[in-house]
C-alpha cells in the first residue's frame, strides 16, 4: 500500500528525511504529477507529429495526381494543335488554294 503525500507536507518529509530513512512505499504527489504531465506532453507532442507526417503525405499524393492529370492534358492539347497545323499547311501549299487566292486578288482589282 502506498501513503500519498501532498506538497504542503514537503517541509516536514523533509525535516523528516535529515532525521530518518524514508520508507520505500512513501510517494510523493508533486513528483508523480510532473512525471505524468510529461509523459502526456510527450506522448501528445509524438502524436502530433504523425498526423503531421500523414497529412503532409495525402497532400503529396494528391498534388503528384493533379501534376500528372495537368501533364496528361498539355500532351493531348500539343497534340491536337500538331494535327490543327498540319491541316493548315496542307490548305497553305495546295495548289487550288494558291490560284483561288490569285483570282480573288483579281476580282478585287477589278472591282476597285
């Protein structure tokens, strides 16, 4: 069985102590406290930290998704725009076009 001592007792353990042995199954109340308050300040501060570290890991994740999604749609973009100047070259270089050019530079000659 253990005796609990409170803080306003500390004087006399202490006048006790100079004069005594203390007994083994005596416990100080002020000392259990503090270790108690410190091992839930550190248990708090290392939980804490975890769920930091998780946290931080899903933004990762998530952010490395919508980079890939963003790169996937610049390439499907260039590639659609490569198909778009192609056509256009094709139209430029053709024959026909150039002469349907020549004559509506013509047409407008004439009727200016």
């Amino acid at each position: 069985m253990k005796h609990l001592i409170y803080p306003n007792d500390v004087l006399c353990i202490k006048k006790y102590l100079k004069h005594h042995t203390m007994p083994t199954n005596i416990v100080l109340k002020e000392e259990e406290n503090t270790m108690d308050m410190t091992a839930i300040a550190i248990v708090a501060i290392i939980a804490w930290m975890i769920v930091s570290i998780v946290e931080a890991s899903k933004k990762g994740q998530k952010k490395q998704q919508e980079t890939q999604q963003e790169r996937n749609e610049s390439r499907q973009e260039i590639a659609e725009l490569k198909a778009r100047i192609e056509v256009l070259e094709k139209i430029v270089t053709d024959d026909k076009y150039t002469l349907n050019q020549e004559f509506a530079n013509l047409k407008k000659n004439n009727v200016a």
